[in-house]
C-alpha cells in the first residue's frame, strides 16, 4: 500500500466538466495518477485533450469539478499544481533570435532557477546545435528544443501535448527515455498522443476522452 507521502502527491481530478462555445467536450471526468506513473489521454481531435491538459495547467477554469494534489483540494490545489507543472503543447513558444542554449536556459530562468541546459541539450541531441539561433533550426530541431527544456529545470508533473509530433525515430527514443527518467525519479507525466509510447505498460494508464470506447 502506498504510505501517506505518496497519497499526497498523486494527482487527482474529480468530476471535471468542460463546456467550450456551448459544447460539453466532458463532463464528469474523474482519474488519479500515482507518482512514478503516467496517464494517456486518447480520443478523437477536439475530443478536449489539449483543454484537459490546460485546466491542468490552470489555464482554463472547469465548468465543475476541483483537483487534489499535495494534501490540498480546490483553489488550493490548483495553486499548488501551477508551481509544479511543466507544459509542452503544439506551439513551442521559444524566441526566434536566441539560441537553443539560451532559449533553454531562458526557460529555467522563468522557473526560478538557473537549471542544467548542458544536460538537457544532451538528453534531446542538441550539443551541436547549442549556439544556432532557433529561427535557423527545422521544425524538428525546434521541437527538440522545447521539449529540452523539460529536463533543464525539474518539475513533478509534466504535460505533454503530442510530444512525438515531428520527430524522428531517434528524437522520439530520446524523449521516451527522458520521461522513462521522469517517472523513475517519482514524477508524473500526462500525455495527449494518437501515437503508440515505448513505455512499461505498467507504468502507464489510459482514459479515453470523447468518441466511442
């Protein structure tokens, strides 16, 4: 049985709902993961992943339903989740005239720390690139780049909207290693794929949002 700890630092939603222009995307949408675990969301496009993952985040309100996390719930839980979360969704949001380095560092800078950018450079393959302004990199490129910067400063909870869109087999090897690292380390991953993850299927959990079963 899991001790006290580990309780308070699962993740818990409890009868979410989300309304968007008029049309409930779900309603009543209830999960937990453990640390060291991961949660998979499936469904069709505009099913509400990406709307999950960003009421994760705090960045849109649910029309009813709260989180637990950290022995809190509510309002309180919210807060406390938005310090421990990292979110990579489909923009990459880095700054075209720095460098990958320094978008990176950037990025752990915003988190309150100067964080390990040589380490995350080398987890995504980008030792060589580390000084190329990022409006010179490939699609690819630039998507490793954001997803780097997962590594460079650690959070528990990461959520990750289609993570493996535009990478390629080795890129995808890399990244599914970082976040095998992730949840080793007790962390806790949520991930949006249409893609099948190289992970321990008994690491992960999946819930299916939308469509048919």
């Amino acid at each position: 049985m899991p001790g006290d700890d580990e309780h308070k630092t699962a993740l818990e939603a409890r009868k979410l709902t989300c309304v968007r222009g008029g049309r409930s995307l779900f309603s009543s949408l209830s999960f937990k993961v453990e640390r060291g675990h991961a949660l998979i969301l499936r469904g069709p496009n505009g099913s509400g992943k990406t709307s999950l993952l960003r009421i994760i985040a705090g960045f849109l309100t649910p029309d009813e339903g709260h989180f637990c996390w950290g022995g809190v719930e509510g309002k309180a839980a919210v807060s406390a989740l938005q310090e421990n979360i990292h979110l990579i969704g489909h923009l990459t949001a880095l700054k075209p005239i720095l460098s990958v380095a320094e978008n990176v560092a950037l990025w752990a800078a915003l988190h309150g720390g100067n964080g390990q950018t040589t380490e995350a450079l080398h987890a995504m393959g980008l030792v060589e690139l580390a000084e190329l302004p990022v409006q010179f990199l490939s699609e690819g490129q630039k998507r490793r780049t954001a997803l780097a910067r997962l590594m460079a400063f650690q959070k528990p909870i990461w959520l990750l909207d289609e993570p493996l869109a535009g990478l390629d087999a080795a890129s995808a090897d890399r990244l599914m290693e970082a976040i095998t690292g992730h949840l080793s380390n007790g962390g806790i991953a949520v991930i949006a794929t249409h893609q099948l993850l190289q992970m321990d299927a008994a690491l992960q959990s999946e819930l299916r949002i939308g469509g048919r079963p």
